[in-house]
C-alpha cells in the first residue's frame, strides 16, 4: 500500500547514495535537510507579510496571510518544525507555514527553538514554551487576536505542541489568567519516547526515518534513559491529558511514529478532549513537506489548512 510517489522517492534516494541521517554529524545533517527541500519542497507561495523577530533571544519568522485586513487582529498559530530536535529551522519549513497561513488565513509565529545535541532536553521545550507565552503576551503588539491563538508542528516539532499545550493547561489550573490556546495541530507527532509501540518494528527500516535514526535523534536530545519519562518529552505519558485544547492528530501509514501518534490522539479523547486522527496510509514520516514530488502532500497541508481555520473562526 506504500504509495508510488513515495515509493519513487525512496528508491532515487537509495540510487544517489544519499548517506542516512544516522551517518552524518548533526552539522552535516542539517546542511543536507536544509539543501533537499530544493528538490521535495513546492515554491514558497507569497504571503502578504514575512518579517523577523525575537521573542528575548529566541528568533522567530511571522507570516501574515494574503488578503489579511490590515489592522485586523488575526487568529494565530504558533509553529515548531521537525527534525528530531537536531535538524531542521526557520527555512526548512518557511514553505509550509506559508502554505498554513494562506490556506487558513491565520498568522503563523515559526520558532527557530536550540537544537541538540549543543542544547539538549529541555532546551527546547524551553524554547517552544517560552515564545508561545511571548505570542500570547504580545498579540495585541503582533496583530493577533489572544483568544484565537494556537499551537502546532510536525514530528519533533509536533512533540513541542503537545507539551506546550500541557504547560498552558497546568499555568491555567494553577491562576493564569491569559487566554488557553484554542487549538493543536499535531503533525506525526512524536508522544513517547521509549520508541516501544509496534510501528517502531513495522516501519523501522526502509522508508526514509529508520530505526537507527530514530535512534540518533533521540540519543542527541535525551542523552539520560530516565529524560523518557519526563511528560515534558513523552506527553503521552502525562498521567492527565484533560481540558486541553481540541487537537488534529495527522499520522502516515509508513512511519515509525505511527502508533504513538494514534495513542495519542486516543488517550486525549477517553480523557474528554476533542481530537481527530487522520491517517494517511500509503505516506511516509516527513512526506508532509514533499509536495513538489508526492501529491498527497499537498493534500495533507490543505486539511491542516482547513481543519487550524475552522477551529479558529469559533
């Protein structure tokens, strides 16, 4: 059931001689993600605005949408991208929060969060969660409408949404008065690190994210065994996953994250939560940013796209 473009796109990868992530140093692995989304990214669309910030030290990219009103405080989203903590930036991903911006109309803050293994767990957590509640305490500086505000990334980045949204939850339980998120919008993303659910085994080699890597991600960012245990890093091992935000759980089919996506998405609803689990069956981790050589990619953004704008027009 693997789909053909993917396929394809595995079988040019292994034809090139492309070096598996596992085999490079963090350095050389973020110049080789950087440097492929030449040829998987589709063109950056144009947004109405693109400008850089800083939330105390930590850098961040703002989209505003086309066609956005000006003066008009806009519903926002607060996006970490993957890469297993170690890879990935601003520019990695500037295609596709362009793409959410458009497509649902809503601001989109990019955090460009430390990385492993310079920085590792919590760095960034700290990081996500420090320039979410910059957004949240700035929005009316930024345009951006407070009560409309929301969390999301794909894979490791989807990690970071998760857990921030916990840490907003517990800040309200305890007296918080700033508005909770609104949304969370989980791209494949990684809940449990103890890599022990069954598509760990099933998808754990040969479709692009394998075992090993899997493996070289998490040593860079939890260099301590009992760091796995930590919600901050496993948020589907917090033992209460109530009243948090509504959530859009997005897994694909061949990808080792597949089941904790799934486990997730399952647990926040038994706990009460709203939640909706969209497999793509036939994809492969990352395939969310391929659009230039897998259709379904383009799919998958437009169902982001479509599900972060009508979570944030209520």
């Amino acid at each position: 059931m693997l789909h053909p473009q993917a396929r394809a796109l595995l079988k040019l990868i292994e034809e090139r001689g492309v070096p598996p992530t596992h085999t490079l140093s963090p350095q050389e692995a973020r110049r080789l993600y950087r440097e492929r989304r030449a040829f998987t990214q589709p063109e950056p669309p144009p947004v109405d605005e693109c400008r850089e910030l800083s939330a105390g030290g930590i850098p961040l990219r703002m989209y505003r949408p086309l066609g956005a009103p000006a003066g008009e405080a806009l519903p926002g989203l607060v996006y970490f991208h993957g890469g297993g903590w170690t890879i990935g930036d601003l520019d990695t991903h500037d295609t596709l929060c362009r793409q959410l911006a458009n497509g649902a109309g809503c601001a989109v803050i990019s955090v460009d969060y430390r990385l492993a293994p310079e920085h590792r767990f919590p760095a960034a957590f700290e990081d996500a969660l420090a320039a979410t509640r910059w957004a949240m305490r700035e929005a009316v500086t930024l345009g951006l409408d407070a009560k409309r505000l929301s969390v999301g990334g794909d894979s490791a980045g989807g990690n970071l949404a998760a857990a921030v949204a916990i840490a907003l939850r517990d800040d309200a339980e305890e007296g918080d008065a700033t508005p909770p998120l609104a949304f969370q919008l989980l791209i494949y993303p990684a809940t449990d690190q103890r890599c022990n659910q069954p598509s760990h085994q099933r998808n754990g080699q040969g479709y692009l994210l394998t075992s090993d890597t899997v493996r070289y991600f998490h040593d860079h960012y939890l260099p301590d065994p009992a760091m796995d245990l930590d919600w901050r890093s496993s948020p589907l091992l917090h033992e209460n996953l109530a009243h948090l935000p509504p959530a859009f759980v997005l897994v694909a089919g061949y990808d080792p994250l597949h089941d904790e996506g799934c486990a997730y998405a399952q647990r926040l609803s038994e706990a009460g939560c709203h939640a909706s689990l969209v497999n793509f069956e036939r994809q492969i981790h990352g395939f969310i940013l391929m659009g230039r050589v897998i259709d379904e990619a383009n799919a998958a953004v437009r169902l982001c796209a479509a599900e972060l704008k009508s979570a944030l027009s209520r």
